[in-house]
C-alpha cells in the first residue's frame, strides 16, 4: 500500500510528497455480470490522503507566494538610496527580514493651532529630519515633513490643521494584520475609563 497523508509535512521537501493510488474498475464477466476481479476498495484512509495532499498543496502554494511577494518587494527597492524616507514596504507576514514597515509613532503632548511648526511630543525616538509623518487626531490628519528634531520638539512645516493635546505623529499610521496579510487604518487609540462610585 502506498503511504498515505495524514497531516501537515515539511514544507522542505525535495521531491513530490504525495503518492498517488493507482485505481481499477472491478471486472466482470461480460456475459454473466460475475464480479471475476475486485477493483480498488473506497477506504477512509484514501479520502484522508486527498484531504491531506490537497492541504498540504495550499499550505505550500501560500509559502512560495510569500517568499515571492518577498523577493518581488526587495526587488523593487534594489538601487534606491539607503535611507530613503519616502519609501516603506511589508509583506505584512510577520516577518522583519529585511523589510519592515517603519512603527515611529508619539504624542502631541499641547493642543496645536494652525500653522504651527513646533510641536512638544512624548518621544522623539525613531523620527529623523526629512522623513515624512503622518499627525492625526479624531478630526483631522495631514502628512507633513519633519525639518529639525530637539529634546522633546519635532520641527515640521507649517502644519494645515489645528490638533488637540493627545494627537499623534506617526511614521505610518496602520494597523498591520499578519494572519490575513492586510493592512488597516490606525486609529487615534482613545482609552475608555469607567468610574465607580465607592459608598
């Protein structure tokens, strides 16, 4: 009998994993009907190997597509200048190898009026000058540059939109969903406080 699938393999394989079942008809005598030769018998253990094989397909398939996209992406930044502020990409799989999707994000710590350029932030960690960010509360956002970065201030052009005290600056403002590789839009992260009376 030829070895059946019975759950996940090593997506490391060197050759085809999957042993097919060779199938025959049952024989019968033309003239009478009698059964001379019995042909395959259906078992559980066949109906499983397909499950199986044809999971083991998928599972494998949605891997080379990942190390593709991978590969496509690296591809496509090859010969850019290091440090290009412009410019991000994730495969959104979970993996950092090489490609990560830039997560610098902190708060505006004073409400802020339009045309403002200095901005008292939380942390100026992870932010240069001239890289682009992203400033956003419940209202509004903009993309804005950074010009010059000091001990708690970020610098940025005049910005278009007055914010309140809590706004965000981020490099990217999305949410990144690994099991189903996509990404969504972040959210101003408001915290929801109950309050108990105490008699």
């Amino acid at each position: 009998m030829n070895k059946l699938m019975t759950g996940e393999i090593p997506l490391n394989f060197k050759k085809n994993p999957y042993e097919r079942t060779q199938w025959h008809d049952d024989v019968k005598d033309p003239v009478t009907g009698e059964i001379i030769d019995d042909g395959t018998p259906f078992m559980s253990e066949f109906a499983n190997n397909f499950e199986w094989g044809i999971f083991n397909a998928y599972r494998y398939m949605i891997e080379m597509y990942r190390q593709m996209e991978r590969m496509r992406v690296q591809m496509e930044l090859d010969g850019r200048v290091p440090g290009n502020s412009g410019t991000f990409a994730d495969t959104l799989d979970g993996s950092s190898n090489k490609i990560a999707l830039d997560k610098a994000l902190t708060d505006i710590i004073e409400a802020v009026a339009i045309g403002t350029t200095t901005l008292k932030v939380a942390s100026v960690d992870g932010f240069t000058p001239f890289s682009q960010v992203t400033i956003f509360d419940d209202e509004h956002y903009e993309d804005i540059v950074i010009t010059e970065i000091g001990t708690g201030t970020i610098k940025v052009q005049a910005l278009k939109n007055a914010y309140k005290k809590g706004a965000k600056m981020a490099r990217s403002n999305v949410s990144i969903d690994t099991v189903n590789a996509e990404m969504g839009v972040g959210d101003w992260q408001t915290i929801s406080v109950e309050l108990v009376e105490v008699v």
